[in-house]
C-alpha cells in the first residue's frame, strides 16, 4: 500500500506499529539502536542524521507514513538521555522526514507521546522551555538536575506542545500530525519502570479506571487508525488512550 518509516521498530509499541502497518500492506522501514533495517542511535546529532538519511535512500524520498517511538523511561541511569532521544529524537526527525512526508500519498505522521506530560505542572518549566527553545544542551542539563519521573514526563509535555506548535505548517504542507498519549502499556519500558525503587511505587499508585494497562497491539490499532483515511480530519491533537488514568487525575480539564 505505502512506505512507512516507524522508530523504536525493534519492541513494544514500535514493534506492534510495524507488525500491524505490515499486515495491512505498507513496507515499512524501521529505525532503532539494532535489529531494525536503519540502526541509528537518535540521542546523538549524527545519529539523527543517520537516521533520516537511512530512511530517505530507503524510501527513495517519498514517504507515506512516519510512526515516532523510540524513547527511554523515568527509570534509566542517564537522565539527560531521556531528552535527547524523547524529545530531539523525535523532532529532529519530525522535521527532517517532512519534505519525504510531502511527496506521500495521503502522508501522516504520529508520535508517541505519553499520559503522563500533565501530572506535573510544566508551563514555564526550564526544562521543557529548553526543548521547545531547540537548546539541547540546556536541556540535557537541566534533565540531569531533576529527578528520572520530571526528565521523562518534561520530554512528553515539550513533544506534545511541539508538535501542536507544527499543525498549521503541517497543515498547509498537506501532511496531518498527531499524537498519542498512552498509559500504562505491557513493554519492556514499563517493566524497567515497575522495577524501580521509586517510580515503581508511583507507577503502582496511578489510577486506571478501566482497571488493567494497555497491550501494545492496542496502541498500534490506534496508530493505524490515525494514520488512515478514517482520521482524514484529525489534525494537531494528542489522543490519550490511558483506560482513563489522565481523567482521573485531571477530571475538570482537556
Ligand atoms: P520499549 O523500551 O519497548 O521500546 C522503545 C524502543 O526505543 C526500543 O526498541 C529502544 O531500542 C528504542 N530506543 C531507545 N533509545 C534509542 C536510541 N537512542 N536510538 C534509537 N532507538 C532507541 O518501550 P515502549 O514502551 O514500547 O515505548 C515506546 C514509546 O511509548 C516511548 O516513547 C515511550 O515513552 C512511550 N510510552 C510508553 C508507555 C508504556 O507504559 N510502555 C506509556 C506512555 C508512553
């Protein structure tokens, strides 16, 4: 049917996002750090470049599809790297795969965005204002000031105003860009989070009103989902797909 180019291919999410775009007919080619068919490391600059220059030549230029995955968890020991992939390794891409996007039929993107970017209150965060500002190294600073749970959840709150902040361009460009918000979701990141001392705790005592977490081949269906025809008119929003967590917390805003 298409080309899609889909990070963090090699597990979880992104691996649910490949299985389901290829049996629904697209070739998609798959970024991560090793078994995927472009092994680029997205928290480096050259890396990046990698990246999207192995998913150009792979694509011949022309890419009807763009799923962004790759990320690390609150749980990691490298919490400036938390930044660097989740944050720049998701819009640096966003932005060099574009003109790729706009030679694609019906072309859309979506980024993996996460549930939770609002339990903390980021308006004028340093942080979050570091990414937006393009200064990494301010930011990958300021990530290793805080503590692993705020490095993780800034990197989602500057990716989801990110991309809101690209929908006119993208707009007038032709090519829709969304994100989702999941919650809790069976993959090796969130069993590396269960399994710390501390976040573990936190994690265990969030609210999910559906009362069970996510299999990744559901956040995939929804993927699929907004990149197809069906979400022609989805354009510039952040689906939270959380059995309810984000309106339990936060019942009186949207
Ligand atoms: P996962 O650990 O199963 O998969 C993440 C993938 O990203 C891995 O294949 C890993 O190799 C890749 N990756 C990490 N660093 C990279 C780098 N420097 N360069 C290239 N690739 C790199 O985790 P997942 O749960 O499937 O996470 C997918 C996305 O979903 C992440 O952005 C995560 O923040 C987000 N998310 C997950 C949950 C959850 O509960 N699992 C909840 C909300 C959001």
């Amino acid at each position: 049917m298409g080309v899609a180019a889909v990070t963090g291919s090699a597990s979880g999410i992104g691996a649910a996002v490949r299985r389901r775009l290829e049996s629904d007919g697209d070739r998609v080619v798959g970024v991560d750090l090793r078994d995927a068919d472009v092994e680029a490391d997205l928290s480096t600059r050259l890396g990046r470049d990698a990246a999207t220059n192995g998913v150009l030549d792979a694509c011949g230029g022309r890419l009807d599809r763009l799923v962004l995955c790759a990320g690390l968890g609150s749980h990691v020991d490298d919490l400036s790297a938390i930044v660097s992939v989740n944050y720049f390794g998701t819009v640096e891409l966003l932005d060099s795969l574009l003109e790729a996007l706009r030679c694609g039929e019906r072309p859309a993107a979506v980024a993996i965005c996460s549930n939770a970017a609002q339990i903390v209150a980021f308006d004028d965060h340093p942080l979050v204002k570091a990414m937006l500002a393009g200064d990494e190294a301010g930011a990958r600073d300021a990530a290793a000031a805080e503590n692993g749970f705020v490095a993780y959840a800034a990197s989602k709150h500057a990716l989801s105003r990110a991309l809101r902040r690209r929908a006119v361009a993208w707009g007038d460009a032709g090519v829709r860009l969304n994100g989702i918000a999941p919650g809790a979701t069976e993959t090796p990141l969130l069993r590396g989070t269960e399994q710390h001392p501390v976040w573990g705790r936190g994690l265990e005592s969030l609210a999910i009103p559906l009362g069970r977490r996510a299999q990744p081949d559901e956040i995939a269906t929804i993927v699929a989902f907004l990149l197809g025809p069906g979400a022609d008119y989805v354009h510039g929003s952040i689906w939270y797909a959380d059995g309810g967590t984000d309106a339990a917390i936060r019942p009186d805003r949207f």
